[in-house]
C-alpha cells in the first residue's frame, strides 16, 4: 500500500479527459519502480459508468459520489481526498496539467504538506523519490526535480505520456465521503460555443505558420481542419505575430498534441514547435523549402506553394466525406 500511486481522474460531461489515460500509463510505469500497484480517484455525481470505463485498464477504482462534487470545486475535491489519501499513505499522487490538476495540484499540496512538481514530460522513482522532469524558460531548458515528501504530487503535460492498452477489469470501490461547507459554489458554468474539436483531443490536427504568407490566410488552415474533422493549429510565429489566439499554439510554449495525423502548413519546423507535435502518429508537412526542418520529422513531404495546395487538399477531403 505505501508504494501504492494514486490517479486523480478528470472528466467532463460523462467523457473521461485524454490526459486521464495517459497519467494511468505513467503511472503503471512508475509503479514498476515502486513495486506498488494504480488507482484511480473518480469524483463526481453519478460517475459509475465513469468509473466502469476506467476499471477497463485494470486499475483499482475509488469511486467518491456526492452531489457536491458534480462540478469541480478545489474545496469538495480536496475535503473528498485529503482524508482519503491519507489513510492510504500514497507514494505518488498524479493529475494532469490543465487548468484543474494545476489547482487541485496546488490545494493537495499545501493540504498535505506534500511537494509538487507542475507540466512534467518526464517521471522516473529513484532511491525512494520521485523525480520529474520539466521544461523552463519557454522550452529552453530541462530541470529535474527530486521530491523529498511522501506522497510526491506531479502533473504531467497533457499528449506526452502513453496511454496503456486496455488490459481487462479492475475493481471497483465506492469510497464513503462527507463534505462539509463550501467556501465558493459553482451555480454555472459558462462555455464559449465554437463548435470546433478540442487541439489537445484531437485526433487530426493540422497548423498553419508563417508561409500562409498574411493573417486573412489562416482561414483555409480553420476551412481545412473543418474538411477532415480536425482541430486548428498554429505555429508560435503567427501567434506571437497576432494572427491567432495562444489557445491555437503548438508547441513547447504552446500545447503539446499527439494526434494520429498531424499536417503542418507553411511550417519551418522549429525546435520550439517540433517538441509539442514530433510524437503524432504520421506527419504530412507542406512547406516550399525543401531544405525545411519540418521535413526531418515527416512521413510524407509537399514541396509546393501553401496558397496553391490548401484548397487542392480541402476539395480532397470534401469528397471523402460525401
């Protein structure tokens, strides 16, 4: 039990999160090391079916139901788990390193005098101690980091990791849970529509960067992501250039995918940019320098004009679909 590693699952709307999984494959990896065996917390309200779903990898489920867990709320997730966790007396606790697992993150951390380690793409267990490693000064560099406290928190970088195959059926265990008063409670939440795939869920991903040649341009990469049922990416030139949001960026200072096909358009294929797409299962690069870095990492290559082949490629895809 003490070597034991405990995942934090995060799911929306009945979906479990992609990062969920792959913090389950970090995590068996670790307890390798720790000889310890995978959990996985599930907090919610009416997550049975969740939590099924979850077993399928053959981890023990905890499953914590009550109506004030059914929106995330830093104070009844951490008043769930702290006493939870520690009757358990965990080695490693991971979440991913979104918005939620950065913020229960911190509470679990300062609510069990345990050390934290934020957007890991690295874990090792060595001499008793988890070590993560994570990038700084945008990308820049590679610290290491020992964490001495027992358990050791860390989230890791969402399409960094490997989700494991589905090995069978764990178990599954409803945990009793009594949550007291709430200092803040979530009414509502309100999402902005887009109707657009999520870029870190995605399971094609096509960017665009500085050969789209002008910001008007970057609409055939958005009409090209709609043809093949893609999310929309950007390089951090265009960004940084106003030509699109941050929430678009791949890369290290970015988001980092992995996705089964990943295009890029008009990309060079900067350091910066290859660190957050290079594990895409195919990469199909367009760029009319055949010297590009880009081409280095992809499976297919277009030497060709980005203005000339995008609308070739968006017809292509339209005729697939019909």
């Amino acid at each position: 039990m003490a070597n034991d590693i405990l995942i934090i699952a995060e799911h929306r709307k009945g979906k479990i999160k992609k990062v969920t999984s792959e913090a389950i494959g970090a995590g068996k990896a670790l307890a390798e090391k720790t000889g310890g065996q995978v959990h996985v917390g599930v907090l919610g309200d009416s997550t049975q079916s969740i939590a099924q779903e979850l077993s399928s990898y053959g981890a023990s489920i905890f499953l914590f139901n009550n109506a004030k867990l059914s929106e995330y709320s830093y104070d009844a997730y951490s008043q769930a788990l702290v006493p939870f966790i520690k009757s358990r007396d965990y080695s490693v606790i991971l979440l991913g390193a979104d918005p939620t697992g950065r913020d229960l993150s911190a509470t679990l951390g300062a609510r069990l005098d345990a050390g934290v380690a934020t957007d890991c793409t690295g874990l090792s267990f060595e001499n008793g101690r988890l070590i993560a490693k994570r990038p700084v000064f945008a990308g820049k560099a590679i610290t290491y980091m020992a964490i001495k406290t027992k358990p050791a928190i860390a989230t890791i970088r969402p399409n960094t990791f490997h989700a494991p195959e589905k090995s069978g059926s764990g178990t599954v265990e409803e945990i009793p849970c009594t949550i007291g008063d709430l200092k803040a409670i979530v009414k509502e939440i309100i999402e902005k529509v887009t109707g657009k795939v999520e870029l870190t869920e995605a399971d094609i991903v096509v960017s665009g960067g500085r050969g789209l040649k002008e910001p008007g341009n970057y609409k055939l990469i958005e009409e090209l992501a709609e043809a093949a049922g893609a999310a929309a990416g950007a390089s951090r030139a265009i960004v940084d250039a106003g030509w699109v949001e941050h929430s678009h960026q791949v890369g290290q200072t970015g988001k980092t995918v992995s996705p089964k096909l990943y295009i890029a358009v008009g990309i060079s294929g900067a350091i910066q940019h290859l660190a957050g797409m290079s594990s895409s299962k195919v990469i199909v690069a367009i760029n009319n320098n055949p010297d590009a870095p880009i081409f280095k990492v992809a499976d297919y290559g277009i030497v060709a004009d980005a203005m000339e082949t995008i609308p070739i490629m968006i017809q292509e895809f339209k005729k697939l679909k019909s």
